[in-house]
C-alpha cells in the first residue's frame, strides 16, 4: 500500500513539473503576447487564423515526434509529418534553437503570415516547448531538391514543368517583395524551400521565418541568414540585407533547374563546386548546351527557350 501511494504521489508530483515547465516555456516565447494580439485582432476584418497548439497535441500528432516521421532535415532543425485530431495531415517545424531576445520579432512574423496560394500557409505554433513549434500545412510530394537530384524523378521533370515551378516562384517574389506591406525579405530561397503538390504546382515554404522590411527602407542590416552556394555575395560580404538577395538565391534556383546540378558540390572540380560560379563562366563561354540537363535537351527546338531562360538566370546573379 505504502509503494502505491509513493508511487502515486510520484507521478503526480512528475505531472506538476511538466506542467510548470510547459507554462514556463509558454510565458519565455510570448505565449501572453501573442494570445493578447490574437485577442486583440478578434472581429477585424483581418482576423488571424493562427491557432496555438499544445504539447500534447503536437506528440499525439507526431507520434512522440517518431523518426519515422521525419519528412525533412537541416541545419534549421527537423520538420515531422503529422495527423491533427480531425485528420488533418500537417508538417511541424521543430527548431534546434531560438534566441530568446528576438521573441518579438518571431511573434511578429507569426502573426504576420503570408496569405498567397503558392505559399506554404503557417497554420500556428506550439509555444509550450523550449524550442516553439511551427504547424504547417503538408505538402506531398516532396522537394524541389528532391526530384532534380534524383535521376528517376527528374526524368519526369519537363521543360514545362520546370519552367512553371520558375514562374511560380518569380510570382512569391514579386509579392512578397513590393506587394506585400511590410515587405517580406524570404532569405532562404532554394530547392529545398519549394514543394510540389501532385500536379508539381509549386509552393514555397517558409521554414526559416522571412525578415520584416521596415517602412521606408530598401535594405536591413542583419547577422547573415541562408544557405552556402544560394547566398548573395554581396550580402555576405556586406550584411545589408535586400530584395536582390532573394533575387540571386532564385538565379541559383533557375541554374539548378536548367542543370540538375546542386547549388554547392565539395566533390567536383575547384571550378564547378559553386553552380553559380561555373555557369556565369560557362556561360561566358559560350558552353551552356554543355552543362544542361539532358532530360530537358532531348527536344532540339527549344534552344531559344532554353538561352533565354540562361540569360534571366545571368541577369539574377549579377543583379
């Protein structure tokens, strides 16, 4: 009797703990703030759909956050496919790390979600973890990096249908950019961040939360953010943070269409490691049917497509 009631009394003192460490947790990424904004925002015409998920949710969803579920992985950290409770099949974003002093910032960027069909939508957060969650909406069929890095899938990549994956993601852009208010500076614009749906529409996902420009300025300076091979040079070296810079990582994103090849290879020769690098200078050249993808040069008539298209590219990464 006396082991029942320690154990009892064990696990209910355990249950308090984790109670206390997730309303901790919960006060540390902005729980407060953001539910008082959502409160706020009720009624107006632009309402916000974010919705903010407990831990609990989120493991049922995940399976414990099993790896078997894992549908993506970087430097950023782990992104897990999940089933919500009324079935709906989303991707949760598990962050390695968040900096305690731009919580206002990622509460800003919460609630400033971007509302465009090609954009993968932000359906809300998990703020009960040391680390806050990002529930996505899930989209099934995988990475761009995926299909052109795969010889099997990328065989079934057309020249139409690459060309409708650029277009689309031009079209992000040219929102997220002077359309939208404030802009929206994406920083991490590459093959990985497109998915494609079963039809290969494009959707650009968002999974290192895009910087804020403020009113009235053109540039930001910011610790540099993105990914080696896509990244600006001139935003490397500078740190002032544009809309070109999203330009230059889409060039990267047009080469790799047109190429197959990744954006950044420590296993080919010094002068074609960096993609971006060796077609300018292919380019230049006069090389480019050299390095396309054979499975876009099997029809011979769509040479001046395929020039015009190398030019856009040249002119995103020399912009």
């Amino acid at each position: 009797m006396v082991f029942i009631i320690f154990g009892w009394s064990y696990t209910a003192f355990q249950r308090r703990k984790m109670s206390m460490m997730k309303e901790k947790f919960y006060q540390e990424n902005g729980g407060l703030v953001l539910q008082q904004r959502l409160t706020r925002e009720e009624g107006s015409s632009h309402t916000n759909t974010i919705k903010i998920f407990t831990a609990d949710e989120l493991e049922k969803a995940t399976n414990g956050f099993d790896k078997d579920r894992v549908v993506g992985q970087g430097g950023f950290g782990t992104v897990y496919k999940g089933y919500l409770k009324d079935k709906c099949i989303v991707a949760i974003k598990k962050s390695k790390v968040i900096d305690r002093n731009q919580i206002e910032q990622f509460i800003n960027e919460v609630l400033s979600q971007i509302n465009h069909r090609n954009v993968v939508k932000l359906l809300g957060c998990c703020l009960q973890t040391e680390v806050p969650l990002l529930v996505y909406e899930f989209i099934s069929n995988g990475t761009l990096s995926e299909h052109l890095h795969d010889k099997l899938k990328a065989s079934a990549l057309s020249l139409y249908i690459r060309l409708k994956v650029a277009a689309v993601t031009a079209g992000v852009l040219c929102y997220l950019h002077p359309a939208a208010y404030p802009p929206i500076i994406h920083r991490d614009i590459k093959s990985v961040n497109i998915l494609l749906d079963k039809s290969y529409t494009a959707k650009v996902s968002d999974f290192r939360a895009p910087k804020l420009v403020p009113a009235n300025q053109k540039e930001i300076s910011t610790l540099v953010q993105g990914t080696l091979g896509y990244l600006d040079p001139e935003y490397l070296q500078t740190n002032q943070l544009t809309e070109k810079s999203d330009i230059y990582s889409f060039g990267v994103v047009l080469v790799e269409l047109l190429t197959g090849r990744k954006a950044l290879c420590f296993q080919r020769p010094e002068e074609e490691k960096s993609l971006a690098q060796y077609f300018i200078s292919s380019v230049e050249k006069g090389h480019l049917f050299n390095i396309l993808d054979d499975n876009i040069l099997c029809d011979e008539g769509n040479a001046g497509q395929l020039k015009n298209v190398a030019l856009l590219a040249q002119r995103c990464l020399k912009c």
